[in-house]
C-alpha cells in the first residue's frame, strides 16, 4: 500500500476524494447495481456511531422511531404537485411481484412524507391525537444520473423525521428545534465540522414545503454542503393526504406537518472537511478506532515482553477508548502505520523492547502527520493523556475548518465580485431577486444561494444582481 | 379502551394475536401495501432493543456490519440452482427507474447470498483474504401470499450475516457457533424463550444450503416458530459465483460460505410465548419501559406532594432501570392502567397521598395479574426490589415457557399417536423417512418436522412412519 495511492488534493480534488473513499474501506461503487454502492466495513462503522449520536438527540428531543413500508403506490406522489414535480422524474418502479403484473405500480421511497401522510390522515382524530413526532431509519432510491460514493447515489441511508402539529407556529418551533438541537449540534459537536443555519430560498426548497431550513458546511475545495434540511410543510401534505382534526372548538382544521432528514452523504461531509493527502482523518467522536497500538518486536522474546506491557497499558483502557491492538504477524510495523493512517485513526501508539525498558511510548497523532505530531511520553498516566489529547483534537479540527470556511468567505458587492470569490469559497452578498435571476446567476457561476442565513446584519445594502436595496443577505456558493 | 379489546385465547387464539399486536400498538396492516406493515413506536422500540442485544453478540463473535445494496440484477438469483426454485416465485421486480424501461429488471432483495457472492468473488483472491465475517441490518422482500403482522410480511426487517472461509471445518464452526452462541443464547437469555436446536431435513432447508441448522420455539397453542436459522452453504454459492482463492500451496479453490439471519417475526414469537388475555407481557430486559409510575391525586395539593415523592423516587433510577412518569392530566389512573398492561410493561408503580404519607408504594407486577401480582412496598430500598423483581421475572417468564413446551412435548411411537400429538405440541419420533415421506405427513397432518435437534436420546428406536430402525430422532409439529 504506497503512499502514492491517494492522489494529492492540489492536483485533482475529485480523484482525492475517491481515493479517500477506496483506500480507507468506506465504500465501493456498485457497478452491476446502476448507481449504488457496497457501504464496506470502515464506512458502516462511523454510519453507525452517527446514527447513535443523533438518535439520541432525536429521542431527547421527544420523538419515537417507527417504520413505514419501503413501497408507495405510484399514485400517492401524484398527489401534491410540487412534490411530484420534484421525485417523480427519478423514482425506481416495482411493476410485477410474485410473477404477476402489477395493476398499479410501486415506487421504491425516495422519501416518505405521501406514504405517511395516509397514514397520519387515518391515526389523527382530534387535537388530543398531536403532536404526532415520529421518525425512521431507513433506505431511499433516487435514479440520479450522475453518482459519487456518499454524496450522491442511487440508494443512500438515512433518517426521516415526519411529525404533525395542531398549530403553525408548533410546526415552526418543531423545525427550528431539529435543525438546531439536533442537526447543527451533531453536525459541529459530534463532526467537527461548523455550518451556518439559514431559510433556504423559493428555489431552493423541498418540494412541497412552505419554508426548508438548512445547515451549510464548507468543504476544502471551498464548495458547500448541505449537511442537513429541516422542512416546515405547512398544510400542503396535510391538505394532499387529508390530514384533519377537531380542535378544541370542535372545528375540523388540516394539520400542519414538518419532515427533517439527514443522511449518509454526511460520510461525504466529513471526508471532505478534516481529510489530508495521507488518507483519511476522523474526528475521535466518530472513529471507530480512536487509539491503535502497534508492537514492535524482532523476536519471540521481545515479542512476550512487549505484549505483557501491551496488555498492562490497555487493561484500564476498556469502556473508555474505543481501540485496537494489531498484533498481525504477517504484517510489518510500516505497513500497519500506513494503513491505519489511510483509515484515520486519531492517535497511534507504537512500542517496542526499548520503550518497554524506558516505561515509554512512541505517540503519533492523525491530525499531524509526520514528525510534527509525533512524541515519546511515558506509560503512566497514558490513558488520561490519551482522552485530553482526543478531546483537543476534536475541538482543533472544528477550528481549523471554521478558520478555514472564514479565509474562505468574502462579503462581495458587485457581481463581478460574486464570480470570483466562488471560484474559491462562500461569496456573502445583499439579495433582493427572485427565482427567474437566480437562475440565470446558477447558468452563468454555477452558484446557487445556498441559503439566507438566520444571523443577519440587519444593516441594508443593495441587492448584488438587481440593485434594489435590501435588509437580507444570502450565501452563494457552488455545491455538492 | 375495555378489556374486552382482546380476545381471549381460547376463544380464538389468532384473533388474540392480533388483538395484541394492535392494541399494544405494535404494528398496523399496512393495506395501501399488498402484504406489507408499519411497525408501530412501541414495536419498533422492542426491535431496537433486540437489534442490539444482537448485533452485541455479532461483534463479539468477530463480524463487522456492512451494507450491500437493496436491488439485485434478476439473473443473480438464477445463477444457484436450488436458490432460484426457492425465491424466484416470491421476487418483487422492478422494471421501470428513471422514467425508462430498464434493459435488465432488478428484484428487490428477498436475500442477499448472490448479491453478496458477486462481491465476494471481487474481493477474495488469496487464503489471506479470509475469513470473511460480515453483517447487514436490511430491509429484504418476499412477496407472500398470506401474510401476518410480524409473522409474514412481503417486507420484513432482518439480519443477515454472510461469511467466507477457507475450509468446510471453518464454515461449519461459524455456522454453529453463531447457532449457539448468538442466537440461542440470545433468544433464550434475553428473549426468555426456551429453543430446541437442530438440524433442518433436506426438505426443509434453505434453497442452496449443504446444511441448515435452526432454533425452534414453541408458541402457546402448541405450534413451533422457527426463531433463527444459520446454513452452511459449502461451495454451492462459490461455485455460482466463482468465489475463488489461492491457497497456501498455490491451488485455486472454491471458498465455504455460510449465511444466517433472525428477523421481526421474533417480535411475533416473543408476542405468542409469554402474552396473555390482558394484552403483552415483555421479557423486562426487552421492555422498552420497564417501570411506569402512575401518581394518583385528586387537587393540587396531592399533586405537589404526590410529585415531590416521585422524583425523589426516580432520581435513583436514572441510567439502572428504563422508566416512564405517566403524569397525564386527561386520563384516569384506571385508563393508565390499562394501557401500560395492555403494553407488557413489566412492574407498575401507584403512589397516592396515603403512600406518599406511609412511605410506601403500590407494587403490581405484568406477569401475576391481578391481586396476586399487587403488593405494598416500602419506598425505602424500592430501587434494589424493582431490579430483583425484574431479573425474577426474566427467568420466571423463561422457566413458565420450558413447562409450558415440555408438558406439551411427548414421545410418539405410531403414527396415530404422532398425529394427535400435534394437535396439541411438539411430538418427538423416530425417523429414518426421506422427502416424500415427509410430504406425504405434511399433506396428512399439516405437521413438518422442524429439526433434528442436536441433543440425540443415543439409543435405537423404529421409525414412526417407515419402521425401519434408527438412531435419529425428530421433532414433529404445526408451524408458523
Ligand atoms: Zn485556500
Ligand atoms: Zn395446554
């Protein structure tokens, strides 16, 4: 495994990043399944640590987790009209079962709000029935043309949360309150990675949503990511699937409905944010391995002596750090340092018959790579040097991207200004247009508005595109 | 919600099951969906619950969890003879993606043994390579003609575990071990259900395995559930899809292989072993609310005092037992009652003024209703008596479900006596028949044999349907 198998960031991003992905075990693409992939055992692993952190934050936050059918009928997508102007071009379609045709077809979810919308029509009575806050985990299929592992494919992960309200302003509170307490918290506390929250515009909402609200995080090629959306439905789904209920004046009223969702294109999130030209680097929340130990040793000898103090230092290392020992023989010391350094592994401990002799260890952090990050310190006292080394390390890779995402944001004020600065990061400007110029800014920069973020500078300027002056400012950006 | 919401068991013991299943709020037919179910928040929660009970037992024996893809190009599962004949009829396909006709359909996976073989036979290449010892949590599909919540459902939710090794003794070490020590153990310790484990006849094993072996539960009227099956599939599906490597002699040869799942229908097992005519009873370490509280009070007066004891209370239980404070304001304490017992909850706290001024509670336990369950309690030590309480319970439920299958197991030496005993439970018989003497039973008394359990009496007996003599012993019996 030469280093030369990750393809430096300087010289071709994209190819970076799928070097990152094959090299470090995250996925694979599927091939013989049109733009699927295998989610490998690497991948899998920091899926499953960021489910369990915003599980819980989904469950402290007052919701159950259920299930609904991975099939809708095609019909049920029909029903509300942006919506299906948004899904119905891509969606897979189950046609025959059990060797029969079917007399109307399926589609394989690419979301679930219609299905669900019939079901909460049928388990909503009376204003006592809500709020109704239910969430899923689950696969969805979106026949997208052109696929990257993570960011975008055909089948991806994810989590759906689809709740009903007596009141508009409880839907809005309910919004807020995800992509706040659950979505940018996770995303900054548990990834690392910082965001700016913000209203998505016209253009840029969920297909039959009143208002979409999002996380934007940058990545290191200075294009944004959005890590997270959060929709306020209004009565639109309500009003589709019928969804009513007696207040408490015995009037019968559309309930106001929310869905929030985040998925495995976060995996393509934290590659792309903490990541360097030697693999990959995971924040220690979210390694699967936080600490390995590699043994050196030359002979049988050595080899007992080295083990006994091996086991010795990991004894107490249960329950509190999340490690491995690679004590593979067929395997030299070199090749393990490389391998788990393409896995990003935060911190790396190598002891051989000299370090057991001096009570030491060699140190080797992810976040340094090379002689910079490497330090001899001695066995006692390794554990709790190991925690505050893992807590610095993740508090240091959110600030080296949030100094990152600021040296690459400019506030801009004509729009020749606008084209250069997102060639290379997040472009701030005052805006006062509409969806017919934002696209004609998208054919012409590729940059879309990434969102009108909730801090504001509540000064006034003049809109970047058609010079009406404005208290609002938005985000451009190019986007993954 | 009165009690007669469930029937009786000896009245009708499906519409029982099905009672249960709605009014604990377990699932729902999803109807719009041929065959398929929404799994329900307190369903779901159980599940959750039994996934990581599991999925602990999968890691510790050695596996990592992936994820393979949902669809599966339709000719893979015409590549294993035997396989084919199993699945093909019950294949949803889908044939339309993208709004166009697709060139090859794919089936949505009713199992993942081809699609997992194509990718083992990319990955495998030297004995170095191996073991390989993978997991994935899915959604699978079969397209069932009658269908039971949890029982059989088209879609159901599962496990599969898919392993490579280099030799038939490793395969067939995994295929028990996982047997043993993840799913019996499982079902058995947390599930409390007493399995019989065994060997399936050719007839009744898995479409392309060399060797299935199973657990087998007995329900409540009699019938067996298969709870779990683990198949050694020796190089059937290597063969199929040339999963080769090179040994270390330098030969090329076919890898053993072997795959195992448990699925939702536990859910339906763990409703049919210890459920009774008041609504669920849940094993506690698989009650998603082990606890619940129901204060009782008649003005805010009581209120406050009543409340200030049970936080007091439940401060200790924090993190030591899962616990639910039900402090509606609109319900009575009759309706709660109700509710939580319709629900399996475990251990039911009441505290009024009198017990707040006694220091006592009232104590009433899921298992015992009524009376003989109802106890008054010092509130002193309550903490250390509900954890005792719950581990009694736990094996309690375990040890009322090994009676219960041995006085309704018997010892068959006819075949009339074997077609009375299945009336009524598990018969056990000798057996030296082949396939079409057990179809000819199967046609004759609706009973299969479910396994050849592992545990042999080591004596001689005739067989019950040839008369030819033989060591071997099988249990017969209806089965979900
Ligand atoms: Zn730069
Ligand atoms: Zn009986």
């Amino acid at each position: 495994m030469p280093k030369d198998v990750i393809t430096q960031r300087s010289v071709d991003y994209n190819q970076w990043y799928l070097d990152i992905v094959r090299e470090a075990d995250l996925a694979e693409v599927a091939e013989v399944v049109r733009g699927c992939i295998v989610v490998k055992a690497h991948g899998w692993a920091i899926w499953e640590l960021m489910q369990r952190a915003l599980d819980d934050r989904i469950k402290a936050t007052g919701h159950s987790n259920v299930q609904f059918p991975l099939l809708i009928p095609k019909s049920f997508i029909m029903k509300e009209a942006e919506h299906v102007e948004g899904f119905a071009p891509e969606v897979a379609e189950v046609t025959r079962a059990g060797g029969e045709e079917l007399a109307e077809p399926y589609i394989i979810r690419p979301t679930s709000e219609t299905i669900i919308g019939y079901f909460y029509s049928k388990w909503i009575r009376s204003y006592r029935d809500l709020p109704l806050l239910y969430n899923q985990w689950a696969n969805v299929m979106r026949w997208e043309m052109r696929t990257r592992p993570f960011l975008r494919t055909a089948e991806f992960w994810w989590q759906e949360g689809h709740t009903a309200h007596a009141t508009e302003a409880e839907a809005e509170e309910e919004t807020l309150r995800i992509l706040h307490e659950v979505y940018a918290d996770f995303v900054e506390q548990e990834m690392a990675v910082p965001v700016i929250r913000g209203l998505k515009t016209e253009k840029e909402k969920f297909p039959g949503a009143l208002r979409s609200y999002c996380i934007e995080a940058m990545m290191q090629d200075g294009r944004a990511l959005q890590a997270g959306t959060s929709h306020n439905l209004g009565q639109n789904f309500a009003r589709a699937f019928d969804i009513t209920f007696t207040d408490q004046n015995n009037t019968i009223q559309y309930a106001w409905t929310t869905s929030w969702g985040v998925s495995t294109r976060l995996i393509g999130a934290l590659i792309m944010t903490h990541s360097d030209d030697e693999g990959l680097v995971l924040p220690p929340r979210l390694a699967p391995i936080q600490v390995v130990v590699v043994p050196i040793y030359k002979n049988d000898e050595e080899r007992s002596a080295v083990m006994a103090a091996v086991n010795r230092m990991t004894a107490a290392w249960k329950g509190r750090l999340r490690f491995k020992v690679d004590d593979r023989d067929n395997y030299s010391p070199g090749y393990k340092f490389n391998e788990w350094e393409l896995k990003g592994v935060p911190v790396r401990i190598e002891i051989g018959p000299k370090d057991v002799a001096k009570e030491t260890v060699a140190l080797a952090r992810r976040d340094m790579p090379g002689k910079a990050g490497k330090s001899f310190v001695p066995q006692a006292g390794l554990t709790e040097r190991i925690e505050a080394l893992l807590a610095e390390m993740q508090t240091g890779l959110f600030q080296r991207a949030l100094a990152f995402r600021e040296a690459h944001t400019a506030d801009v004020s004509t729009y020749d200004e606008l084209k250069e600065q997102v060639e290379r990061g997040f472009a701030r400007a005052f805006w006062a247009g509409d969806t017919a110029d934002e696209k004609r800014i998208q054919e012409e920069t590729r940059a879309t508005i990434r969102c009108i973020p909730l801090e504001q500078p509540g000064t006034v300027g003049r809109c970047i595109y058609t010079g009406r002056e404005t208290d609002r400012q938005v985000i451009f950006a190019r986007a993954y």
